[in-house]
C-alpha cells in the first residue's frame, strides 16, 4: 500500500441552498458599491487572520522552548555521555518525547521554519555547539547545562518518564484504502466506482465500468503515484512522513589491506538512531575497533567496523534498538562470508 492523494469532491457543490440569508452572504459586492462598514469589516477579518497566525508562530516558539529546555534539563543532563548527539536523534530521542501531553510541535509553524535554524540560534547564544559531521548531517558536541538561557527552569510533571532507548519505531507504508472506506465503497470482493475512483483506475476508458477488483482499484493507482512511508516513536506526536522506498540500514562488507575485512553500515538517518551509539555497542560486543565518518555519497554517516561483523550487527540492530530483520539489508550475504571464512 502507498500514498496516493485523491481530490475529495466539495460537498457544498451538491447542495441545493434554500436559505436565502446564505445566498446574499455569497453574493460578490463590487468594490465600488460596497459602504465603508462593508470596507472595514473586511479590514478586521484581514487583521484578524493575520493576528491568528502570528499567534500560532508564538505558541509553537513557546512550545519548542519548552521542550527544549525539558530535554536538555531533565534528560540529556542526566545522560551526559551521550554526547557527542545527532541533531536528528536529539530531536526523535530526547526533544519529541518531551513535547507536553496533549500538544503537537510543529517545526514548521515556528519561526525558526527548521530545526538547524533553531540549533543555529542556540549555538550563538552559546546555548551549545554544533559540529558538521557530513553534508548536511549536525550533531551536539556540547551543551552548556548552567547557562542564563535555563534560570528560573522548573521541570514539568508531565515529563517525569524519560524515552525509551530502545523504543519500537512504527513504519508503514502508507495507503489509499482509506479512500474506499470513507465513501462507502468497499463491495464483498469488488470495489464501487465513483467518478474520481475510475478516473485514477481506468483514466478515459472503462466507461461502462461500475466495479472493479481489488486487484485492479490497487494496480491502477499505483501505477500512478509514488510510495511513501512514515516513521514514528513512542511519545512522537506526529509521524515522520517521507517519500520514497521504505528505509533500509545496509551492511556492506569488503576486504582492506590484504585479506583484512571490514564491516561497512549506513542507513541510521532514516530511523534517527545514533551512530555514536551504535559504534560503542559494536565496539564492546565484538571485540573490535569501529569508526564514524561520511559514506562513499558524502551525504550519509557511515560506520566501519573492523572484521566481518554481520551476526553482531544483527544483533545490535534488532536485540539493542528493535529494527525489524527485514529493513537490514546485506546480512544474508555477509553471513555466507562468514562461513566461507571459517572453512
């Protein structure tokens, strides 16, 4: 199942409006006929628009302040040995889970518009600093926990728990089926046609279609969309959506300087885990040296680990932060290495 957008029809057109009190608010004035009381209502309605986003922005800056600060105070304070931290696992890890019960934050609807701009203006309140790991991939290399910008700090009651390290990402693929359920569609093994549904089954033929298969209601969208997917946390309050495949961790592995091997993994992006992290888990259970730096892209964090690695990286990935078996990739093949190895 994929994302596919499908244009709902305006219920308002279908409509037969009987209440004429509704049809003269629906009546266009031309600018010349219309008396200043018209004018200025309309002035009012624009200033109160505006006003209504400006308040939104406030209330959003207020909340990542919050958030902010909840996560640095009371869970990255406590976990200093987390640093240095990726800015992304920072935000899935420690900022969202700590975002108030019953709010939405949305990065978007502040002022800052992303997050590395809000990560900038905290680095030149000397707040924290930053260091550019790759192209386009931050991570915390410190945070100043005694700084001005925290006075006056009271840790919020609903932020007592603090995230999961292993906690569980949901990844799915998402649909279209939700379409055919909301317009009552679903037949007992066929689906209804309504005009938009056999436009984007059957484009400009099949007039005389009124049903189609499941089969071919999924065929016909998706031949016509791209996939998306989402990916969220517990106490994240709103899914990462990105379009694309489904995410992937890869484990490639190749032979240095002789028969020397190494284990090469990427893909961490994707489900906001820490490298960092990740290295020192391998380092301890395999016995082994590991390093971070940019894939063969430049544009993602690569982590190599000396040796053929494939069943520690297994384990780690799906024992230590509960990545399912099917989203890592190369294991069956370095696994057979392996084995080829020990004969």
């Amino acid at each position: 199942m994929f994302q596919y957008f499908i244009p709902h029809k305006d219920d308002n057109e279908e409509k037969v409006e009987t209440n004429t009190e509704e049809k003269n608010e629906e009546i266009e004035v031309p600018e010349s006929n219309k008396t200043e009381e018209q004018k200025k209502s309309e002035e009012n309605d624009g200033e109160e628009t505006e006003k209504t986003v400006e308040e939104v922005r406030n209330e959003q800056d207020s909340l990542l302040e919050v958030s902010f600060k909840l996560a640095i105070k009371s869970k990255l304070q406590d976990n200093k040995e987390a640093l240095p931290l990726l800015c992304s696992t920072f935000f899935s890890q420690y900022l969202l889970p700590s975002v108030p019960s019953g709010k939405e934050l949305k990065i978007k609807k502040t002022s800052f518009k992303k997050l590395s701009a809000f990560f900038a203006g905290m680095e030149k309140e000397q707040v924290l600093r930053t260091e550019q790991v790759s192209s386009g991939v931050d991570q915390i290399v410190s945070v100043d926990f005694k700084h001005s910008y925290f006075r006056g700090w009271q840790e919020s009651a609903e932020s007592n728990s603090s995230p999961e390290e292993t906690a569980k990402p949901m990844v799915q693929i998402l649909g279209n089926a939700s379409y055919i359920e909301a317009n009552d569609l679903r037949g007992k093994k066929d689906v209804k046609m309504d005009p938009v549904l056999h436009q984007a089954v059957f484009g400009k033929g099949g007039a005389d279609k009124e049903i189609a298969s499941w089969d071919k209601v999924f065929g016909g969208v998706q031949a016509k969309m791209g996939s998306a997917y989402s990916v969220k946390f517990p106490g994240q309050s709103t899914a990462a959506v990105k379009k694309g495949k489904m995410p992937r961790i890869d484990l490639n592995t190749k032979k240095v300087s002789g028969n020397k091997m190494v284990s090469l993994i990427t893909g961490f992006e994707s489900f906001f885990l820490d490298p960092q992290l990740f290295a020192d888990k391998m380092k301890r259970l395999a016995q082994a040296s590991a390093s971070i730096g940019p894939d063969v892209s430049g544009k993602f964090v690569q982590v190599q680990i000396q040796g053929n690695q494939a069943k520690h990286v297994e384990k780690v990935l799906t024992k230590d932060f509960n990545i399912e078996k099917k989203f890592i990739y190369g294991l069956e093949a370095a696994t057979k290495g392996q084995k080829k190895g020990k004969k």
